[in-house]
C-alpha cells in the first residue's frame, strides 16, 4: 500500500514538472513604421572679454546697488529671444586646457559679497557686476554665451 502511494505521488510529481515547461516563442512579427522625427535644437557659442577698465564696465544707475554693466552685442544664435535658451558662464582664462566657466550668476568671486549676474534683451546680452565696495572688477574677465536654438 504505501509502495502504491509513493508510485502514485511520484507519477503526479512528474506530471505537474513536465506540465511547467515552457513554450518556445513563434516568429517575430513585420516591424511597424517608424516614427516622425522629433525636433532637434541647435546651440551657438560666443565667447567675449572684459577688460578691468571704467570705460568697459559703465555704472548701471537704474540698479538698487552699485552695479556696472557689461554688453555683449549681437549674440551668435540668438535670432529669437523669445524662444531660446541663454547661458552665461564667466572664467579667468581664456586657454582652452585650463579654462574653468563658471555659471552665471555666481557671488564671492573677487570680493566678499560681489558677483556676476546677466540679463538679455533683444540679441544682446549684459553682464552686471555688482560689489559693495563699489568697484569694477579687478582683473580681465572672459564670458562665454551659449544659446540653444528651438527650431
């Protein structure tokens, strides 16, 4: 008797293993067709410098603090204000291998409590400099403009 349930429990084990074995997966299907095109952007890159000079850096009057302002006329890339991304990033050095930009706006950078901020209106873009201690900034400074263009 239990001779005949072991051979019972051993039939039914080997049914319910062999019954889980998978199927193998028919034929891939016709490939659908493909999709529209999304858009794509394009960026433009302008890089300007400014000197430490008065004349390059006019006080900007209209601000609430001691600001001055830096111009960078007819930005590359910037035919439509309205729908394009501008970044300004500033550095120190102009050499490709070792120049660091850093994003506007920034503070700290010459002086406790001064910094660099931008603004664009139309295709030019500004660059303020604002400092407590009422003073340009003391060294040469690079700025590189990146506009990404929606088409």
């Amino acid at each position: 008797m239990k001779a005949i349930k072991y051979l019972a429990v051993l039939a039914l084990s080997a049914f319910i293993f062999n019954s889980c074995t998978k199927d193998v997966a028919g034929p891939t299907g016709p490939q659908g067709a493909q999709g529209l095109q999304g858009p794509s952007s394009s960026y433009f890159v302008t890089i300007d410098s400014a000197a430490s000079v008065p004349a390059v850096w006019p006080v900007d009057n209209s601000a609430p603090t001691t600001t001055y302002n830096f111009t960078i006329p007819n930005v590359k890339g910037l035919t439509n204000p309205s729908t394009s991304i501008v970044d300004v990033y500033y550095s120190n050095s102009i050499r490709s291998l070792s120049a660091y930009y850093t994003p506007l706006p920034v503070a700290n950078i010459f002086a406790s409590g001064d910094g660099f901020s931008y603004y664009f209106t139309g295709y030019t873009v500004t660059v303020q400099y604002f400092n407590p201690n009422t003073a340009i900034p003391p060294a040469k400074v690079y700025f590189k403009v990146v506009v990404i263009t929606n088409p």
